[in-house]
C-alpha cells in the first residue's frame, strides 16, 4: 500500500485541532482499526482522497493503457476491477480502453493531503 495514512500523520492532522482534523481523526481511528484487525497494517489506504488529488493534479501519478473490465461472475474476484497488463501483441485479448494509475508519488500525496486538512 503506498498511500498509507499512519499513525504519524493522523498525529500530525489532529495537531491542527479544528473541526475537521477533529472529525478526520474520530473516522480516520475506525478505518485505521478495521485495517489492524483485518489486514494486519498500522495505518489506513487512502483510496478516495487519492483520486480527488488525481483530479486536481494529474502529475501525482503515472498511468498506462490497460485493458479493464469487471468481473462479475465470480470467477476470478467478485465484483473487482481486473486489468490485463498484455498488450494485444503479447496475447492480450481486447484493446485498451483505459488509464490505470501503476505508480504514485505518495509523499507528495500525503504531504498536500494533509496540508490541505491543516488549512
């Protein structure tokens, strides 16, 4: 996971001590939990916030073309998202039909995500 809100950083936020990072910390102690207790991880995946950054500034990422589509038979996941990495040449089976973010520059991330919660 390299978008990994820590225990650091949530410490950091909660020094703002706002409404915000006050709500932020309460939510952001669940998720962080629930990640403890089932994935094994001191921290929390920042999933959403990441792609609202990626909305404003698309240099956060790299991205390639990728065939995706979802599988909804649950024969390989269920319900996820599964990209072939192949291109049509290497044996994959359709065209391209979107971008997939396959790197992140999470410090950079993290540091405008928790700049912006400080404001």
């Amino acid at each position: 996971m390299k978008t990994l809100l820590t225990p650091e950083h949530l410490a950091e936020i909660e020094e703002a001590n706002t409404p915000v990072t006050k709500f932020v910390g309460k939510i952001a102690k669940h998720y962080m939990k629930f990640y403890k207790e089932v994935i094994g991880v001191e921290g929390c995946g920042m999933h959403d916030p990441l792609a609202v950054a990626v909305a404003i500034d698309k240099s956060l990422v790299k991205t390639r073309r990728l065939y995706v589509t979802v599988e909804t038979k649950g024969e390989i996941t269920a319900g996820e998202t599964v990209g072939d990495l192949r291109t049509l040449r290497e044996g994959g089976r359709k065209p391209p039909n979107m971008d997939v973010c396959v790197e992140v520059d999470s410090d950079r991330f993290l540091r405008m995500f928790i700049d912006a919660l400080k404001k």
